[in-house]
C-alpha cells in the first residue's frame, strides 16, 4: 500500500512530512494525505515520489548530497595547506 511504503521512506531517512515534500517535489499537504490514506495518487505519481524518497540520503550525510532537504551543497574547500608549522 503507497501510504505505508510512503511513510516507511520518509521514517527510515528521518524527513518530517514537510522536508519529504521537498525531496519528491510536492506539498507537506499531498505527503500528508497520502500516508493518511485519504488521496492515493496515479501510480506514476506514487512511481516518482519513491524513487526519488529511495535515491534520497539521510540529511547530514556527506555521500550523495542528492536531497534538497538540507540545502544546496557547499562549495568545496581550499586544499592548500593552511598549517603554518608545515614545511615547504
């Protein structure tokens, strides 16, 4: 059943409604129907949002970085050696 597996994914990355609203592109609203039973989306709709909730990475994980739940990716950091005791 979509409204089960809906909410296992969301659960298993620890997204509140509205943050997996976010990764599948949709409102906290639609989320918040569809685990409560009360719309059940065409299948290709149910298709996309858990594909996109099973591709998602747990916030705060480095690997990935393919969720917009915590924000656009940092941009890299300076690799040059900033340790004044470091010869060279």
């Amino acid at each position: 059943m979509f409204s089960a597996t809906l909410r296992l994914h969301r659960e298993r990355l620890g997204l509140t409604q509205a943050e997996a609203a976010l990764v599948v592109d949709m409102s906290a609203e639609w989320v918040s129907k569809c685990e409560r039973g009360l719309t059940v989306p065409p299948a290709i709709s149910q298709e996309g949002a858990l594909e996109r909730l099973r591709a998602a990475k747990k916030p705060g994980t480095r690997k990935g970085h393919n969720t917009s739940v915590s924000g656009p990716c940092p941009p890299p950091q300076d690799s040059t050696n900033t340790n004044p005791r470091a010869s060279g």
